[in-house]
C-alpha cells in the first residue's frame, strides 16, 4: 500500500489514523457484529455516535447553547436554495460575491427575493476580498452572505464584514475547523464536510435558535426546513450515517491533537512554507493578493501554460496528485486542508524547487 500526497480541492484528505480506525471497525463496530453501514439510525450504538459527533463538534467550536448544531444531506449547494427559503422573511438578502460559491448561492436566492450584490471581486477575477467595512447594507435585508473561503480562486475573508446589525449568513465548507471561529458573530455557518472534515453527502450547519422557526417561504419542502431537522436531532429521515460517524472521528482527532488553535498553528506554519516559496521563486507566483491569501487553498501559476501542464504531469509522477487548478482559472492549485502533514508541504515545496532549478 502507498498513499500520496493528495492536494485534492476536494474531496480531500483525511487524517491516516481516521482511515484506520475505520477500517478496524468495518467488519464489527465495537462488539456490534456489523459495520456502522449496515446499522439502523435508530439504535443505539448510532445515536451515541451522533450524540458524541455533536458533542465534540459544540466543544471544538466552542459553540454556544443558542445554536443548534444540523447534520444535513444534499451538499453545500442545496444550502443556496435552503437559506433564503427559511431566512428571507422580508425576502431580500445582500451578498457579497467573492467567487463561484457565492455567486451561485445569489443568483439561486433570486428565485426567492431581491438578492443584492454588495460588493464584488469580480472585476480582478475574484483575486481579492472587497473591503467591507461600510458596504450599502440594505435596510430591510434578512441577512448578509459570504463565502468565507474561496475554494477556487484562494482568498479568505480574514475580517468578517460589517453587516451593520444584520444577520450574517457564512458558507464555511473549506474553511471549516481549520482555526478557532467565533460562532457568535455569525446566525448561520454552514459547510459540506468533504473539504476539511468527511466524506461527501454531509453538511453541517450551525444556526442561532431564533432562525430556527415556522415560519418560512411558502412551499417549502418539509426536507428543507431547519425546524424539521432541529426537531428530530437531524434524524428526521435516515441521516448520511456513515458519513456522520467518519465526521465524528475527526472531531476527535482535532481535540486530541489540541483542538482549533493548534490545528490553526499547523496550518499558518504550512501555508507559510508555501507562499514563502512562491514569493521568492523566479518560476511560479501566487495569483491573489497577500493579505486576502487563504490557509486553506493556495493556487499558482507559471504563467505559461505548457510549462504549467508539464509541471502538474511531472507532480503527479512523483507522487504529489490533484494540483491542477480549478478549470474556471487554469494553473495549479495545492489544496492544504487539516489532513495535510507538513511534510506533504515540506516535500512538496522541495519538488518544486528542483523543477524550478531544471526548467530555468
Ligand atoms: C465545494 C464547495 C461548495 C459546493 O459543495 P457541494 O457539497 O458539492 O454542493 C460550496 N461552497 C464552497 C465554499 C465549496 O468549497
């Protein structure tokens, strides 16, 4: 067996020891005689697993008992629609459109509402985050919407804007346990767990109690009400089971190796050892501005595009997979999330330089 260095947007790495322990307990969950698949969602060996997933999750958080904690299905994306079904009361929301994520997730709260921009990066390919300290806050608009980071285009918002009282509303899926957040400042953040956390078909949202309500648009699926799930501890119908237990082992993973702060650490120290290296190569560059940079997603280019596809085929070889930019901005991408040791970053930044060294 061999594992490489899997710089994957996502679906993305998981942490080794994960994979592990899973794979201990495939055949027989702890004296059960079945795998965690094969389980009902209504014993009781699985809801002390989704008890203690939630449990762990509110501790690494840190987050507050005014928020309930919702383990849903149908991606990231079904939130775009989700969100303004149950939020939009005035049916108007402002957003903030930072890259594809978001843009999606307004042009989708139009079938509901007056969805306004904002602000935009749209003007330098989203390669920044617009300052948004005084925007043009709507003065009846549910809520206020960011994509906290970027995936594609590898910004972060690094300060949170100001909504000016209004609710804000933050897709977190990349950006998710990668640093301490405080849920507090925001009434609803929400992520696909395929990014940073599990495997695809969960998403988790962390919503204030109050916006947990009943009423919302009309013809709202009762699946995509919020107060549905909150009321049956997410498991209003056969919850993405499995899917919630690998959720759970990561959450422990994280607070046995310190919890946000130190998984924060690692990843500053990570993402510093690249951009360093981009900054001073004479062959490769990042493509967004230094101080909007994301921990999370670091994409660069040669700026020429054979060289580009040469180098991705020649990473590929040597073990470092799915560096290939997003087809929407071409050139590379090193998708560094949580699972992502160190030395990937160490030994991929030292491929990198021999590459530059024989191909100057
Ligand atoms: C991947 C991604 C999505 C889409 O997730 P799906 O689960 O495929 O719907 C949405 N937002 C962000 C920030 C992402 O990275």
């Amino acid at each position: 067996m061999s594992r490489v260095y899997n710089f994957s947007a996502g679906p993305a790495v998981l942490p080794e020891s994960v994979l592990r322990e899973a794979a201990e307990e495939m055949l027989d969950y702890r004296g059960t005689g079945m795998s965690v698949m094969e389980m009902s969602h209504r014993s009781k060996a699985y809801q002390t697993i989704i008890d203690q997933a939630e449990a762990d999750l509110r501790q690494l958080m840190g987050i507050p008992e005014q928020y309930k904690v919702l383990f849903l299905q149908g991606g990231a994306s079904q939130q775009f629609a989700m969100i303004p079904m149950n939020l939009m009361k005035n049916r108007v929301a402002d957003y903030i459109i930072t890259g594809q994520w978001a843009k999606k997730a307004w042009q989708e709260a139009q079938l509901y509402g007056k969805a306004n921009v904002v602000a935009s990066s749209a003007d330098r390919t989203f390669s920044y985050i617009p300052d948004c300290s005084d925007l043009p806050i709507s003065e009846d608009a549910d809520y206020v919407y960011i994509c906290q980071n970027n995936t594609i285009y590898g910004t972060a918002f690094h300060q949170l804007p100001n909504t000016k009282g209004k609710d804000l509303v933050a897709d977190v899926s990349s950006c998710f346990l990668s640093e301490p957040m405080d849920v507090t400042k925001y009434a609803l953040l929400y992520g696909g767990v395929q990014k940073n956390i599990g495997p695809a078909g969960v998403v988790i949202a962390v919503i204030r109690e109050d916006l947990v309500r009943e009423e919302v648009l009309p013809g709202t699926p009762t699946m995509l009400r919020y107060k549905t799930h909150a009321d049956h501890g997410s498991m209003y119908n056969t919850p993405p089971a499995y899917g919630i237990y690998i959720c759970g082992k990561v959450f422990k993973w994280l607070l046995e190796l310190g919890g946000l702060e130190e998984i924060q650490k690692r990843n500053v120290k990570k993402a510093a050892l690249l951009y360093d290296f981009l900054d001073q190569s004479h062959l490769f560059r990042g493509t967004v501005e230094k101080k909007d940079r994301s921990l999370m997603n670091v994409p660069f280019v040669t700026g020429d595009e054979t060289m580009d596809t040469w180098f991705i085929e020649a990473a590929a070889k040597a073990g470092f997979v799915n560096l290939k930019g997003h087809r929407s901005v071409g050139g590379m991408r090193a998708s560094i999330y949580n699972a992502m040791p160190y030395e990937g970053v160490e030994a991929l930044v030292a491929f990198m330089d021999r590459f530059e060294r024989e191909n100057r």
